[in-house]
C-alpha cells in the first residue's frame, strides 16, 4: 500500500527544529494564555463543565491541577504512591512534573509538544487492552482487572526522544516481563506489538489522514524480557496523565521514545517483525530497532547529547541511553542490522 510521504521539512518530528523555537513560544503561550484558548479549552472537557466557574477558568490553566482531578478519580489511585525499587537509580535530579506533563509528543492530539490541554479528552474508563496473536487464550481485559494482577513499583528512568530532549521520570508500573509471562505466548511469538487507541471523534490527530494510523510499534520477544522493559500505567507518585499515555504504555529507555506507544489498547504476539508507525511514515529516519547512540545522527538531530526539559541541561548522549550493562548483550550477533536510529 503506497504511504503517502511529506516532504522532510514537513514531517512531525520536524515540528521542533529548531526545538528552542519551540519551546519559547510553547512557554510564551503558557505565560500569557488568551481567555479564549483557556475557556475553549476548558468549555469542551467535561470535569471543568463540572468544576464550574473561576474553579474551572484556573484549572483550565493548571497541569498539576487538571492531573490532580483525573488522579483523583481513577480507580488504581489507591495503589498509588507504589513502593520505589532502589535498583533503578539516577546519575540526575528528576525532571519537574509540571515540565514533564506540559511537553508532550502525542500526535493522535496534535504535531506539536502543546498537546496536554486537547488530551483531556481521552477518556480512560472504560479501558479494556485485547491480548491476542500467538497465545493460547486471546482475551480482553479490563485496565483495572490487568493493573491488580502485577504489584505496582516506582522506578527512576532516563527517557530520550530522537529530537534530543531528555527527562528523568519516577515511572510506576510493573515489569513487562511479568505480562509476557502472564499471557504464555506460543513458540513462535517472536514480537510483540503495542497499539495506540483509535478515536478520532476525540483526537483530531486522526484527521491527518497522511500518518498511518493506528500509533503502533513493537518489541522483540527477548527486548521485552529485559528486565528494564517496563509498562508504566503512572508517573510522579500518581496515574499517568492522559498526554503522557494513560491508562499504560510500555518504556523501554535504552530505545528513543517513537518506541513506545501511549494509551495502549492492544498488544499482539506475532511471528514476523512489524514496521511501526514512523517507520512506515519514513522509513529512512526510522528504523525497527531505535536504540540510543552518541555517534549514529538522526538525518535532522545530532545525538552527541541531549537538552533535559525544564533546566535546558545539556548532557553528553551516553550509548544505550546509560543501560548498556542492562541491554548490550540483548544485540550481541547483531551487529549487521541497524541498531541505532
Ligand atoms: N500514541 C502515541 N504514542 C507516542 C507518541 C505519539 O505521538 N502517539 N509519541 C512518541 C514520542 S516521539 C515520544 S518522544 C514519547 C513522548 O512521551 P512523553 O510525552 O510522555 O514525554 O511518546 C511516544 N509515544
Ligand atoms: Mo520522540
């Protein structure tokens, strides 16, 4: 099927070069937002209608505030904050919440990083994720069901996006290993698909009719038997904000992050290895394996190193995003295939 292509300077991620551009006139909005973008924003979300008046016209201008009446109505929030398992540490300080829930890539709500105001449509319950492919019992289960069958652990993660900015986040969630082993995928299961939901009455991402929708990318087998493969279904102590990809998304972070798809509604076991979404909108820049590397330049961003959100740190790139002991051996005999980028 022919994937209609974009001239380069149009492609999504191109959106933020230069990412200093994008960042000031995100942070000018944010400093100086229009009434009209703030109660248009807010008219057509529910929570505030509820909240009602100057309640609303504040929230509709706080992050902290919107994640905090979403957070306080999931059903999981109990399970929250979840113990932190010490094996996973950081050589930097966190990246401030507020920084990490105002810029976003989620393309389904717009191609570029002011996405957070328009993903408070998603609605994450009900939430159901279909396991299905090579397993023995393909089923659908509901999102609170499928939390309550893993105890719940904080882990502190790097996490880099191609376009070279970087965070360091407490993820919640519980090891992808945990999953696979749950839905006893048959011998011949040698990838593993995560898929994005597909609404576009919501998400007017969808309207792009030139992205190959639905937001899909996948793993090998053994990737997600590393034990830093992870499905975060929170961040900071609390469930994940819609834009960060509530109610679960997979992290890898040795991987850039076009690896990891948010707000996953289908994970298939399968036998050939899949092309995923930004590798089928432009194969040339994209590749199946994505792993982090100083030295392998995207055609448009260096990698030599990386902007942390909030502080705008620069910081060498380290190889494997800093987890080679973790992952090196995981591409050991696979070093003709393209690894990086
Ligand atoms: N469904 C979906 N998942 C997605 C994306 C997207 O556009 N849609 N963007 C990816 C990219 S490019 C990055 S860098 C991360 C960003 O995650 P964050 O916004 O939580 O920092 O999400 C990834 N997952
Ligand atoms: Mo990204």
């Amino acid at each position: 099927m022919p994937v209609h292509r974009r001239p380069s300077w149009r492609l999504p991620e191109s959106d933020a070069t230069p990412e200093q551009a994008v960042l000031a006139h995100g942070e000018a909005r944010r400093a100086n937002p229009s009434r009209r973008a703030i109660l248009g924003g807010a008219a057509g979300l529910g929570i505030a209608a509820a909240a009602g008046g100057y309640a609303a016209f504040a929230q509709g201008r706080d992050p902290m505030g919107w994640w905090d009446a979403q957070a306080g109505n999931d059903p999981t929030k109990p399970l929250y904050p979840a113990a932190r398992n010490d094996r996973f540490a950081l050589d930097r300080p966190l990246t401030e919440p507020r920084e990490a829930v105002t810029y976003n890539n989620f393309y389904e709500f717009g191609s570029h990083k002011g996405i957070w105001q328009a993903a408070q449509r998603l609605e994450t319950r009900p939430w159901t994720v279909t396991i299905d492919g090579l397993v023995p019992n393909p089923r659908t289960v509901d999102i609170d069901t499928l939390i309550k069958l893993f105890p719940l652990e904080e882990r502190l993660y790097r996490f880099r996006c191609v376009e070279a900015w970087a965070m360091a986040v407490p993820w919640t969630g519980f090891p992808l290993a945990s999953l696979i082993r749950w839905a006893e995928p048959q011998a011949g299961a040698k990838y593993v698909v995560f898929q994005t939901f597909q609404n576009p009455a919501i998400a007017p991402g969808f309207r792009q009719t030139w992205y190959p929708w639905p937001y899909t990318d996948s793993f090998t087998i053994e990737e997600c038997g590393n034990e830093l493969a992870f499905l975060a279904t929170g961040v900071y102590g609390k469930p994940l904000p819609p834009q960060m990809g509530s109610p679960i998304r997979p992290i890898t972070p040795w991987k850039y992050g076009f690896k990891q798809p948010k707000s996953i509604t289908r994970i298939s076991f399968v036998a050939e290895r899949p092309v995923g979404y930004w590798e089928k909108l432009q194969p040339s820049e994209y590749g199946f394996w994505a792993n982090v590397n100083p030295e392998v330049p995207h055609p448009r961003w260096s990698q030599a190193s990386e902007r942390m959100l909030g502080t705008g740190e620069r910081r060498p790139t380290m190889i494997w995003n800093g987890y080679g002991e973790q992952v090196a051996d995981l591409y050991r005999g696979l070093e003709r295939e393209r690894l990086f980028a």
